[in-house]
C-alpha cells in the first residue's frame, strides 16, 4: 500500500491521471484512502496499535438521553488489554476501561451493582475490530480524527453508554473509509 500510495501522489501521477476516466480517478482515491486508513490501524508495522476505551465524564455528554442511568453504576470492558475490575462509573472524570488492541472483539458489560449477591447484568457485543466497529455506530463525533466520542444506546433502557476512544494516530474521516 506504500508503494502504492507514493506512486499515486507523486508528480509522474499526477500528469498521467490528469484527463483520465473518473473511474481511475476513484480507483486512485480508494487506494490512497486505504493507505491511509492501513497506516492509521498498523502505524507502519504489521501488528494493529491500540486503541484507549474510557467512560466518558458528564459534561462531555449532550442530551440525558446520552447518558448512563444511576442505575447501572459498574461497566466493565470484556477483552484482553482491559481493566481488570469493572469500573464504577462516575460522571466527573472520564475512566479508562482499557487499551486493547484495535483487532481485539470487545463486549461492554453494564453491571448494576458489582458488589450484589447476583448483580442484575446486561451485555453488548462489538464484535471484532471492536473500537473500529463501535466508531460506525450512528452518535459518533471526532473533532481531530484521533478522539472520538461514542454513545452506545442502551438496549434496556433510556440512556444511552458515553465513551471516549483514542487512536494512537489519527484515522481518516468515515466518508473516506472504504465501503467493504
């Protein structure tokens, strides 16, 4: 994909592509949008970089629709690379639930009360290449492509679970992202 994007967005390129169908003019964009979305997830190397998940603080969060509900006070982040104890969630700082890596399948898991005998639980699967799967979610915001914030409707429930991801590098905009 180097090799490829270089050739694309060197001068010789430019010349050639000048004129060309707009066939080959999207065909050269949706391989330098690959390149750019593969360096962004490898950083260079062959082994996908990490990705910071964190309960979002309140303020952070727009409508209470947006929010978690009193009722759920632990979270926790089911994957290797995360916290090893639920989190009690508190509105006044944003609270890592971990750094996995971005190929990892993430489940979060709303507790209602850890510290119950049989805590009532609810589970929401992300599935692989979770923290990318959780950013094609529909409340999806990113000011510098690097952070973004993510609000996961509850299922059971109103509210909804605010969470901050944090790339290591920045990712291309989602209308640049390949479509398959």
């Amino acid at each position: 994909m180097k090799y490829v994007h270089r050739d694309f967005t060197g001068q010789s390129a430019k010349e050639i592509f000048a004129g060309r169908s707009a066939a080959w003019l999207e065909f050269a964009k949706r391989a330098t949008n690959l390149y750019w979305m593969a360096d962004a997830i490898l950083g260079g190397g062959s082994i996908p970089l990490d990705c910071t998940i964190s309960l979002m603080k309140s303020e952070e969060n727009g409508a209470a629709t947006d929010k978690l509900p009193d009722s759920w006070r632990d979270v926790a982040l089911i994957c290797a690379g995360a916290t090893k104890d639920p989190i009690r969630y508190s509105s006044q700082i944003d609270q890592k639930l971990g750094a996995p890596r971005l190929d990892a399948t993430l489940t979060l898991k709303l507790i209602e009360n850890v510290h119950a005998a049989n805590p009532k639980t609810s589970l929401y699967p992300v599935g692989e290449w979770g923290a990318l799967a959780l950013l094609l979610q529909t409340n999806v915001v990113t000011e510098d492509q690097r952070t973004w914030k993510v609000h996961i409707p509850l299922k059971d429930g109103r509210g909804a679970i605010p969470l901050k991801l944090e790339f290591e590098r920045p990712l291309p905009k989602r209308e640049d992202w390949p479509a398959n």
